[in-house]
C-alpha cells in the first residue's frame, strides 16, 4: 500500500504521480517505512565521487589506505540499502577520508 509523501492519499501501485496533489511519488511502503525507489541525489553523487577521489589520491600512503577503501565502501553500501548514515561516520568521514565528502554527508538530509 502506497501514499503520496506530501498530502498522505493512497496512491495506486503503478502511480507516477499523486492524483490529489500531483507530487511525484516517492513510493513508501506503510509496514516498513523504507523507500522503494532509488533516486541518487546531486549531494549523493557528489560525495561518491569525492570518496572515491580521496581512495585514489590516498593511494601513495598505504596505511591511509586501509581504513579509506572500507569507509567508502560501506558509505556505497548503506546507501544501496536506503540505510541511514550516522553522525559518527559523518565526523569520522571529514578527518579520515575527505573533508569536503564529510561535510556534505553532514548537509545531506536523506538517509
């Protein structure tokens, strides 16, 4: 069972767009709350390519290394999942993998 995100009618399971309001839909599911949908956000793509940037620019230091292809890595795989990415990651993303990547993980307010 679906609902539109914005006015909370019950949409059709093939609805692109809420017939109340004409939001898009962003399909939620009302047992789970998990989004159905993927859609990578402008913020999203940036922090991957700035992850995977850091990885390659790191790659001179081997010890950096080691903790940089994990954290991306798991960062990719929460957001595959629709997981949520805690604030501690986030911090921890600023000092040890990129500056400006941990600080649009802060800005980001998706999960």
């Amino acid at each position: 069972m679906k609902y539109c995100t914005k006015c909370g009618k019950e949409l059709a399971d093939e609805a692109q767009f809420c017939p109340s309001c004409g939001t898009p839909t962003r399909v939620t599911s009302v047992q789970s709350g998990a989004t159905n949908t993927r859609n990578e956000s402008g913020l999203e793509l940036a922090i991957r390519i700035l992850l995977i940037i850091s990885c390659v620019l790191g790659a001179f230091a081997i010890i950096p290394l080691i903790w940089r292809i994990p954290m991306t890595m798991w960062y990719f795989d929460k957001k595959k999942n629709n997981e949520s990415v805690s604030l501690t990651f986030k911090i921890c993303s600023i000092f040890f993998l990129d500056l400006i990547a941990g600080i649009l993980m802060l800005i980001d307010d998706g999960n």
